[in-house]
C-alpha cells in the first residue's frame, strides 16, 4: 500500500528574500510568508481532496505555515525531526556571494559532486534524502490508502520528490519548490526499495 503525500514548502521569511542560507536556524516567517500560510490553508480547504494526517518539521517557519492549516481542517499537527531541511553547517545565515568569498573550495566541490559534498559542519544531500525517505516510509505504513499532509523545506522536500520519481538526486536543486507551493507524489514500499 502507499500514502498520497502533499509536500508543502513553507512561506517566505526575511533570509528566504535577502538570499540567506537558512537550514537548521529557526527563522520565523515574515508578513509574505504569513500570507502565504492563509493562502494555502484556504488552497486546502477548498482542494476536494480528504486530508487524514497533517506532519511538520520542528522549524517556526514550517510550524507557522503549518498552523492555519490545522486550524482549518481540524488535524493535529504532529512534529517530525526528520522533515527538517539540510544542514547547513557553516554556510547558515550567510549570502551566497558571502558563501562564495569565505568558503569557495567548499562551495566548488557541492558543485561539483551536489549529492555527496557538503557546507563545513553539514549534511549531504544524500544524508537528507535517507532521513526524509526513511519519514516517508514511516507515513506510508502508519497511513496507507491515505493523504497526508508534509510541511516542511525546500531541499529537504525535493529530496522526496526526486527519489519518489526515479530523478537522480544531483539534480535534487533544480525540483525546490517556491514559498507556499505543492509537491504531490505517491510513496509506498515499491518507492522506497527503487530508490535504495
């Protein structure tokens, strides 16, 4: 059996707008990103689709989308450690161009190899499919036949999406969603065993 999941990227915050890299710091969201929260609680209300679980990462900026969903379809918000977004050890709050001038060498290998290099004190990419994959396959036993709804981070959920659709997880950065958008995939034990 296998779970529908809707994997939902939480809203905007100050870093997502000046280009920080945020990972595991708890940066709230801001007036856009709260927005977005409504938008999307009013998006599922409306979908016509029956919503049985709702799973978030720990981090405010997920929680706080997460929020008026729960609200408004009447579902628990159960806290997962696993959906956090990668770690990014070294490269957190700090601008791209800031990342590319203290730490280039660094910033050359995750170009190059981006599935298996990682920020001084970080996590992989391939680290960070193994624990969300291994959240998801805890979903499709607790929930089979269900749908359930994921709050949680970009990378973190393109991670899913590429292992739930076979795509190769060096190219996990190009299928990050947008603030507030929908990444709908099936998960189930088949999924899990192809991506191994």
């Amino acid at each position: 059996m296998s779970v529908i999941l809707w994997l939902i990227r939480h809203g905007e915050t100050d870093w997502n707008r000046e280009g920080r890299w945020q990972g595991w710091r708890d940066v709230p969201l801001n007036a856009t990103g709260l927005a977005q929260a409504e938008a999307m609680a009013e998006k599922l209300a409306v979908a016509g689709v029956t919503f049985h679980a709702l799973y978030a990462s720990p981090l405010r900026r997920a929680l706080q989308t997460a929020q008026p969903a729960a609200r408004r379809l009447g579902l628990e918000i159960r806290v997962d450690e696993r959906l956090r977004e990668i770690h990014q050890g070294a490269f957190e709050g700090l601008t791209h161009a800031e990342i590319a001038e203290r730490y280039a060498a660094e910033l050359d290998a995750i170009r190059r190899m981006p599935a298996t290099a990682s920020a001084p004190g970080g996590e992989t990419v391939t680290q960070v499919a193994a624990r969300l994959r291994a959240a998801a396959d805890d979903l499709a036993r607790r929930h089979a036949g269900q749908t359930v709804l994921v709050f949680g981070h970009g990378l973190a959920l393109a991670t899913l999406y590429c292992q739930a659709h076979g795509i190769p997880l060096e190219q996990a950065h190009l299928h990050i969603p947008r603030n507030g958008d929908i990444l709908v995939v099936e998960w189930g034990e088949e999924t899990s065993l192809s991506v191994r």
